[in-house]
C-alpha cells in the first residue's frame, strides 16, 4: 500500500476545500491547461499522492488561496517556494506574526494604557514589511533580467521608506504634544500637533491623520473655538470608524459631548445613538475609558435635572477610576463629586471631594485640570457663607490665572461668573460699588468669552447676573436691554435650559412687582415655577423661596386679603399645569408647600 507521505499537504487542501463548503467533485474541471479529476484529488487528499507544481497551482488557483496559504502548500509539497510569491515571504510571515501578537493579552493590556505607543510599534513594523517585500521583490525581477521592474520595485520601497519617517516623526511629535499639553505648555503641543497633521499627510497614515485631527480639536477645544473642534472631531471620528478603532472613535464622540454639555445641549449626550458610541467601548476596554463614559453621562444627568441618577454616574466613576488605578481618573472623580454634592447643598463632603481632588493633584503634571479643581473650591467655600468670603474670593483669583496660564479660554470664563457672584454677594452686603463694579467687569468678559463659543448655556448664565446686577442698582435701561438680548440667546439654544429659564423669569418677576404691576408678575412666577417643576427640586425649591419672599413685600402694599387671591391664583396655575401630567409628583410637593403658607396665612387672618 502507498504510504501517505504527503500527509500535510492532503489535509491543507482538505482543510481550504471544507472552509469553502465545497466537495471534491466541485473541483472537477481543467484549469489552466491542468486537468483536475475527482480521483486525482482524492489520493492528494489523502497524502499518497504529490501534484507537479503547476497541478498544485492550479488547485490553488481553484480554492483563490492567498499568497501566504500557497507558500505553506508548496512547502508542505516539499516544492521550493516559486518565484512568484518568493518577494513577498518575508511580508506574509510579519503579517501573519502580528497577528499573533495582537491576539496577546499583553498587547491589549499595552493598548489600555498606551494606545499611542503599541500604534507606533504596530505601524512601524507593518510599514518595514512592506519595505522588505518591495526590496524582495526588486531582487527576484533583477535576477530574472527584468532590470525596469527591478527599478520600479526599488523606487516602491524607498516610497515606503519615506512614508515610514514620516508616520514614525509624526507619531513621536504627537506624542510629544500630549505630554505639553497634560504639562499646560498649550502653545508648545498645539506647534507638535500642527508638525505630526503635516507629517501624517505626507506619509498618507490614517491612524496618525485620525490622532492628530483629535488633539487639535482639543488645542481648539480649551481655546474656545468650538465649532472648529467638532469639524475635527467628527472628522476624527469618521477615520476611527473606517479603521473599525473603536476606543479613539469613542474619545472622538467622547470629546464632541463635552462640548455640547458646556452649551447646555444634553440631550445629544443622552439620544440612543451616542449612547451606543459609549457602550461600545464599555466591552473589555480599560477602567479609564469607562470611568470618562460614565462621568459623561453623570454631567448629562445633571444638566437634565436627573440628580439621583447624575450621583450615582459620579460614584460608579470614581469607583472604576480607583479600581483602575488612575490617578488622573480619580481626581476627576472627585471634582465631580464635589460639583454633584455642591447643588444638593452637602458643602462639607463637598469640600472634602474638592480638597482631595486637590491635594492628589499636586502630586501630578495635569496642569489643565488644576484651575478647575480651584473654582470647585471656591464655590464650595462661596456657598458656606460670609466667613469664608476672602478664601473664596482668593481660590477664584488663582482658578482664573490657572487657566488663563494654559489658555483654557471656557473655563477662565466660568471662573469669571462664579467669581462675579461671589463679588455680587459681598457688594449686597457692604453696598461697596468697587465690588459692584469688579463683578460688572467680570460678568462682561464671560460674555465676550461664551458669545465667541457660541455657548447658550453661559451666555444666559452671564446675562442673568448681569440683569440682577442692574437690578440691584436700580438700572432699567440696563436691565430691559440685557432682557432683549437674553430671549435672543434662548431662541438660539439648540435644547431648553429651564433651570436659566426658572431665574429669568423671577428676575422678571421682581422688577414687575416693584412697579407694582401684580398680575403680570404673578403670571412670571408661574412661568418660572414651571420651568422649576421640569428641571429639579432643587430648582423648585429656590422658586418658591423667591416666590414667599416677595408675597411678604406685597402685604404691606396691598393688604392680607389680596395676598390670599394671589396665592388662588398661583395655585390655580399649579393646577392647570399639572394637567400636563410632567412631574407631577414634584409639582404636588410644591402645591403642598403653597397649601400649608395660605393656612398658615388664613389662621393669621382669624386671630387678627
């Protein structure tokens, strides 16, 4: 009996043949001059028989084999490797070795934590094989006499050579960039990014054009040039989405909902498709990635009002951050945590949260985030009271000059509102015009600041201080003028900032009442009680405070009988809007409080 000597090659071709779902029957047929028969490709099969080299290619032909599965049929036939597919061995076997190594988990353990240097490695050793199959090829037409297609070949692999440069340059000036900028040295990494973009357009290099597209939408980005960032985000996106990259396609997205957070659009943060963006990247990805996608999320929660859900975002973060060991990741956590627990009003573990945040921050290199750990200190201290005015008013100084120091333009303008608040306090206090004045100044160049970022959101947060600014000073002209411009930038606002809208309604509210135009006021305190009722209890919570407040003005003007028609009137307009079925169980706690100040109010008017 034939012993099967070929045994490798048969169970190759079994192997290709099986994988097509084809018989051998299928093969039948006379290809190239080669006559291929059912028992001829039996005995191959099973080993007992070798073909001539140009059956085997005929077969291989037949199965549309790729070069690299030819080359293993030819040396398990015990053939020398043709000259036809010789050039491109040394390509075939790197390909198919970083294969390999992109299967490792040390190679995704690189990828979490240094997604830039394995890019760098991988595409580096791609591009050299490409070089050598080029150069391999060249050799092989030069040895067959063929001395144009040698030239050709030469001329191809010095390409690549160049292209290779290139990319490596790019990569490494990219990365010299992301260290000047976690540095704060902005004008240094934005003249990198600008070297490796050019770089990556010579060397043709997607990756690194996607990469660097990235972080000039961040330079962009911290200067406030928003819409400038999206065009590079978006762009960057779409590579990352080509290339099938799913982690830097994520930062893509990641880094556009930042962007219209701070405009106040959360609802693009919250529609199903970015929420699919971020799960992706939920799957076997690095407690980093996750613990930004969670953040994200926490701040579109807040924003939309959703206060349980945005604190449980903030701690699920902090808690991937310090499983992952980031301590970058960690600190944000508790900067965020810090902002969360300020707006329920829990200062002290605010504080707490903002002081960690800070002293962890020392200990590390990430100047661009140091200004806004500040201000979350500063607010804190402005919330605790009049004790804490001058470290307040010093931590806000210092947040400012932190920011201008790495040109984050957007938050040197936060600091300058939060400060301008600040200044508004003490100017209520002391009645001293210098503070007035300074907040004036203050509460102006945020707007120039967020009208250039095209940021509703701060734009209205501006214009109401400065409105209840003019109202403090009695300025009327000032007031109907920021009015104006205030409904403009609402109409602009892409989704409903209720929280803005709730203030500029009691702002409204309160000028109208010291004209004693009464209807028309109460008829703004409904307004701004419903824009309360769809934001949060907090909000509400402020409304009526607002809204008690000034009923105890209007007694000594018009009398105790009135007031209890007043509040008939508000409650019949509690009332007509709970008929919109939208948080009703807020509205029926603020319909409850109403009930309780008319009793209060009715038992006084008896024992009077």
């Amino acid at each position: 009996m034939e012993q099967a000597k070929y045994k490798t090659l048969g169970e190759l071709l079994k192997k290709h043949r099986n994988s097509l779902g084809l018989k051998q029957k299928d093969l039948e047929q006379e290809v190239d001059g080669v006559k291929l028969s059912t028992t001829f490709l039996s005995q191959v099969e099973r080993g007992k028989k070798r073909p001539r080299p140009e059956a085997l290619e005929a077969i291989a032909n037949t199965l549309q084999l790729s070069r690299s599965q030819r080359i293993e049929l030819y040396l398990a036939a015990d053939y020398g490797v043709p000259t036809s597919i010789s050039s491109d061995f040394s390509k075939n076997m790197m390909n198919m070795l970083l294969e390999v190594i992109e299967g490792m988990p040390e190679a995704q353990e690189i990828s979490d934590n240094s997604d830039t240097a394995q890019n760098i490695f991988i595409r580096q050793v791609r591009i050299l094989a490409n070089i050598w199959g080029a150069y391999g090829e060249a050799r092989t037409a030069n040895y067959r006499g063929e001395l144009l297609e040698a030239f050709q070949k030469v001329s191809q692999a010095s390409d690549i050579q160049l292209q290779l440069d290139n990319a490596t340059r790019g990569y490494f000036l990219d990365a010299q960039g992301e260290i000047a900028y976690r540095n704060g040295r902005t004008y240094e990494a934005e003249a990198h990014y600008n070297n490796a973009a050019d770089l990556a357009d010579k060397s043709g290099d997607e990756f690194l054009q996607g990469l660097t597209m990235l972080h000039q939408g961040d330079i962009a980005r911290m200067r406030g040039f928003w819409d400038i960032a999206l065009d590079y985000y978006h762009s960057a996106a779409r590579i990352f989405e080509r290339l099938n990259h799913i982690p830097n396609q994520n930062m893509a997205a990641r880094n556009a909902a930042h962007i219209y957070l701070m405009r106040g659009e959360w609802t693009r943060v919250l529609r199903p498709e970015a929420s699919l963006i971020l799960d992706k990247d939920n799957r076997g990805q690095s407690k980093f990635v996750l613990m930004k996608n969670v953040q994200l999320l926490g701040w579109a929660y807040s924003l939309s009002g959703d206060a349980s859900k945005a604190l449980d975002c903030r701690q699920q973060a902090l808690k991937e951050a310090t499983d992952g060991g980031s301590r970058m990741g960690i600190i944000l956590g508790h900067v965020f945590l810090g902002d969360e627990n300020r707006r329920r009003g829990a200062y002290e573990l605010a504080k707490e949260h903002y002081s960690t945040a800070y002293q962890l921050s020392q200990k590390t290199t990430a100047e661009h985030d140091k200004g806004y750990i500040l201000m979350g200190l500063a607010k804190t201290y402005h919330a605790k009271g009049i004790e804490f005015w001058d470290r307040a008013a010093a931590l806000f100084e210092e947040s400012e000059k932190a920011n201008l120091d790495v040109s984050n333009v957007p938050r040197y303008g936060m600091s300058l509102i939060y400060h301008g608040e600040l200044l508004v306090d003490q100017y209520r206090r002391e009645k001293n015009k210098e503070f007035a004045n300074k907040a004036n100044d203050h509460f102006k160049r945020a707007l120039e600041i967020f009208t250039l970022t095209k940021s509703p959101y701060y734009q209205m947060k501006t214009l109401i201080n400065l409105m209840s600014l003019a109202q403090i000073d009695n300025k009327t002209l000032e007031f109907e003028t920021y009015t104006q411009v205030f409904r403009e930038v609402e109409k602009k606002a892409l989704s409903p900032h209720l929280q803005l809208s709730a203030r500029f309604w009691i702002l409204l509210a309160k000028e109208k009442l010291s004209a004693t135009d009464i209807d028309s006021a109460i008829e703004d305190y409904l307004n701004a009680l419903e824009q309360a009722f769809q934001f949060n209890i907090y909000m509400v919570d402020e409304v009526q405070g607002e809204l008690k407040d000034s009923i105890q003005k209007l007694k000594s003007i018009i009398g105790q009988e009135e007031i209890l028609k007043i509040y008939s009137k508000l409650l019949d307009g509690i009332t007509l809007r709970q008929q919109a079925n939208l948080f009703s169980n807020l509205r029926q706690d603020c319909q409850d409080k109403l009930d309780l100040l008319k009793q209060k109010w009715e038992r006084k008017l008896k024992n009077n």
